[in-house]
C-alpha cells in the first residue's frame, strides 16, 4: 500500500531519467482517456499516469558508458530502467508501460505525448515544434509512460510564461535554411523537403532547434543530435515511400 508522497525514482533520475510527474487518470481530458483506453485492458484497475523523461546529456552518457547494446538504445533502455524501477516497487499487476511500445502494432497507436508533457508544465510549441520550457530549453523528450494502481501525490502545473513569448529576436526562424518557420508555425512539409535534399544541412540536425538560446549548456552532444534526426529522417523517407 501506497501512501501519499512524492513519485520520486533517484535510480531512474542516476541514469538520465531525469524528469518524473504524476497525473490522476481521472483529471486525464477525454482526448488522453481515449488514446489510452486501446493500450491497456486493465484501464479501471490503474489510478495514474506517471510520465517519465529525460533533460540534457545525462541519458545519452549513460548509455554509451554502459555496455548496453540495443538497435533501439534510447527507447530499450528507458523501457529496460523502467521495468526495473517499478518492479522494484509495485506488484507486477499494478504497474504497465505503455511507451515506449514492445511491438510495431503497438507503435500504431500511440499517445500524444506533447499533450501530456502540456497538461504537467513541460511543453509549450516553440517555432520548430518541439517542445521547449525554461529549465531544458528544446534539450528534453519523452522516455516513458507508466499507468499503475498508486496514490502518489500529483504534480501540480506550475509552469512561467513560454521561453518564446519572451524571446524577441526569435534567431530560430532565421536560422532554419528552409525558411520552414517564417510562417504560422513550422510548414513542416517545406522542412521534410528541404531535409530530403542531397545538400542538406539538415539530415542529422535541426538549425532551427541549435540556433535557440534557452538552455544552451543541456544541448545535446552532436552525436545524440545526429542519432535522433537520423532516425527522423529514415521515418520521413519511409512515409514518402
Ligand atoms: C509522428 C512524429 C513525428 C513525425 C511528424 C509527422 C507529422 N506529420 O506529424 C516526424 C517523423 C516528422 C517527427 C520528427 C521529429 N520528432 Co517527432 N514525433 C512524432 C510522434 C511519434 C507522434 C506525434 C503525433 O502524431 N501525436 C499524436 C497527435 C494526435 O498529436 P497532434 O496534436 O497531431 O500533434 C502534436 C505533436 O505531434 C506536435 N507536432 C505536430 N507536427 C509536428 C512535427 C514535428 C516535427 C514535431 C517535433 C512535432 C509535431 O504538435 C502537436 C502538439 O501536441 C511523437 C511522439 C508521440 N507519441 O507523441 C514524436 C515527438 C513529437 N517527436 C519528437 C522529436 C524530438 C522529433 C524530432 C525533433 C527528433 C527526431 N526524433 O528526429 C524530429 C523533428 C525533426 C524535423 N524537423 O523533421 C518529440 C518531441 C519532444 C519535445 N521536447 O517536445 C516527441 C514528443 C517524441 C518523444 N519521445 O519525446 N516526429
Ligand atoms: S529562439 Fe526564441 S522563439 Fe526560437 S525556440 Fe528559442 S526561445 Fe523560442
Ligand atoms: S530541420 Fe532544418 S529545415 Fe527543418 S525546421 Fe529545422 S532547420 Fe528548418
């Protein structure tokens, strides 16, 4: 039994699991409720949503200083902490990961995660559409989502103003060389075929993204740039196909 305090994973926080919240699922909007309700049969058994992430260079570290070898590392050894952590501490019935997916049927449906990374404070839409705060700046994603039978005490959204609303001479939207930003938002089909180009300067990174000030000491090291806008872009030609 679970009594009301703080989710708090120090082993998960000591491997770059750095970011942690907890949301009833009956504050969940509808919009959630339904994208959950098809991942799980066991949905009225669970009480909350417990969103794992990680912010900066610490994930990244910690897997390649570890012989952890994966063709998926980010998302097989946050799945791999996750299960160990919360197999530590719950009943193997009260707890289930949801994301990152086991199976590629899986993956079809998935969660909007930036809505819940809203909900808690983490997000606000920056020009380029990753998600950005004050703490991380652009620097932090989406590890984990846990569903379990706990009572933990939920975080509240206490979140400042957007790091964009405050940022005036925006060095994001001139430093795209699409010209993908200059818009409403990011054309993210003028980004995809600018990226697809053969001289692009965008296959294993965002300009955009680099060019933004908030945060700039938990940039990821460009090798960790460069695996996530690969990955991106072999989905980005595997669409177009
Ligand atoms: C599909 C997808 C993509 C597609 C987008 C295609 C499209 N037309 O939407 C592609 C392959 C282009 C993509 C690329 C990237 N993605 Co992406 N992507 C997703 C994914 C799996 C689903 C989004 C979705 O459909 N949500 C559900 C629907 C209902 O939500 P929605 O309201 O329609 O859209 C929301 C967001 O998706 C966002 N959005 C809409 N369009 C786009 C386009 C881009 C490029 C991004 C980043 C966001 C975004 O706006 C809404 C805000 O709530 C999410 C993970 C998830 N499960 O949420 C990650 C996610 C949005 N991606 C993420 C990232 C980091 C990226 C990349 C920057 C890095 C990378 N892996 O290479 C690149 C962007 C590079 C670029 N400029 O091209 C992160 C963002 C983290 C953050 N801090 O906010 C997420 C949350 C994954 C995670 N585990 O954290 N992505
Ligand atoms: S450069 Fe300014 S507008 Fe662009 S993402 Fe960063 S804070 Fe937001
Ligand atoms: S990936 Fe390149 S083209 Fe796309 S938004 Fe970023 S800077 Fe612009």
């Amino acid at each position: 039994v679970h009594k009301p305090y703080s989710f708090e994973a120090k082993e998960l926080s000591l491997v770059g699991l750095n970011l942690q919240a907890v949301i009833n699922l009956k504050d969940l909007p509808q919009e959630i409720f339904n994208q959950l309700s098809p991942l799980t049969d066991k949905l009225t058994h669970y009480t909350q949503l417990i969103l794992i992430g990680h912010g900066g260079q610490l994930l990244w570290k910690k897997i390649n200083s570890s012989s952890f070898d994966s063709n998926n590392p980010i998302d097989d050894y946050s799945r791999l902490q996750t299960e160990m952590f919360f197999s530590r501490h719950f009943s193997t019935d009260d707890f289930e990961i949801i994301f990152p997916a086991l199976t590629s049927s899986e993956k079809q449906k998935s969660i909007g995660l930036q809505k819940l990374g809203e909900i808690i404070g983490w997000h606000n839409e920056s020009p380029f559409r990753v998600g950005i705060n004050q703490e991380w700046g652009s620097w932090f994603a989406y590890r984990a989502v846990v569903l379990a039978k706990s009572d933990y005490l939920v975080n509240q959204n206490d979140q400042a103003l957007s790091p964009c609303s405050q940022c005036e001479t925006k060095p994001c939207i001139q430093a795209c060389p699409a010209n993908a930003l200059v818009g409403d938002g990011l054309d993210l089909d003028q980004c995809i075929s600018y990226r697809k180009k053969a001289d692009s300067k965008c296959k294993g990174r965002c300009l955009a993204r680099m060019a933004c000030p908030v945060a700039k000491e938990h940039q990821y090291e460009i090798d960790q740039i460069q695996y996530h806008y690969s990955l991106s872009m072999r989905m980005i030609e595997n669409i177009e196909r």
